[in-house]
C-alpha cells in the first residue's frame, strides 16, 4: 500500500525549486560547453543519449515519439546529426520504406564523455556527504526516476 503524506510547506518547495535551478545551471553550463564543440543542441544530445541507449535501431515514429515531437520535427533532429556523422540511418529489413537510426561510434563516444563528466561532477559532490546522505539521496532520486518514468511525456529522458 502506497503511504500517503502531508503535503511539503510551500517555503520548503520553493527552496527545492531555487536548488534544482542552480543544479540544472551548474551542469548545464559545462554541458553546453561540451555540446557547442561537437555543434550538437540540447534537443538533439538528449536523442543521441536516448538512441544510444537502445540495444537496436529506433524507427522514426519511435523516435518522434519519445521526443513527444512530429514525425517531420524529428527527422530534422535525425538529419542534423546525421550531417556530423552522429547516427546512420539505414532501413528495415522486412519492409524497405521504414527508416531506422542507429548512433555511431562516433556518437557514442560524445555521450559517453558527458556522461563522464557527469560521473565526475556528482563523485564531488558525492565526495562531500556522509555516506548515509550519499544513500538517501541516491534513493530519492530514483524515487524521482521512477515518477518520471511513469509520467513519460512530461519528464522526457
């Protein structure tokens, strides 16, 4: 049974919204220095991390799809980081008119650098808490994954 409590004090979450924003910032900031060098948009590195993280190519509806977008907007993400050698397109085996994205090495290497830095980022942070606040953040935030994760279309990976 799903234990149900009071409401946080608006004070309390309104901090909470302060905090996520110089967080967003503070990693933000170093991965748009990352992006610009490899002229990749935010938009189109959170497809390349979604791709990349499927064992098989995506269709384009999928795709679409999960970037909550139109077919025709998300062919343009599609074309931009093909034309930097990011993904490849190819077509489906059993039905020729279906195009399928698959990252490349070289898109992989980009995500797996920023992932990277991320790790780095969070093992200082990390670095300053006792290990108990590093497990009880750890568990909030997959407590959040989670809410995300059933709430697709409004918290897109």
């Amino acid at each position: 049974m799903i234990e149900l409590h009071k409401p946080a004090a608006r004070a309390d979450v309104e901090r909470l919204a302060d905090i996520i924003l110089t967080l967003q910032r503070c990693f933000m900031l170093r991965l748009s220095e990352e992006l610009s060098r490899g002229k990749v948009s935010f938009p189109q590195f959170f497809l390349l991390g979604h791709i990349g993280s499927q064992d098989h190519a995506l269709s384009m509806s999928e795709i679409a799809d999960k970037m909550n977008h139109s077919t025709a907007a998300a062919t343009g993400l599609v074309d931009r980081l093909e034309k930097i050698h990011y993904v490849q397109r190819t077509h489906a085996a059993n039905d020729r008119r279906k195009v399928m994205v698959k990252i490349t090495k070289k898109g992989s290497a980009l995500v797996e650098r920023i992932r990277q830095d991320i790790v780095h980022n969070l093992s200082e942070i990390m670095e300053l808490l006792p290990r108990e606040e590093q497990t009880a953040w750890l568990s909030i935030y997959e407590k959040i994954h989670s809410f995300c994760d059933s709430k697709k279309s409004a918290c897109p990976e």
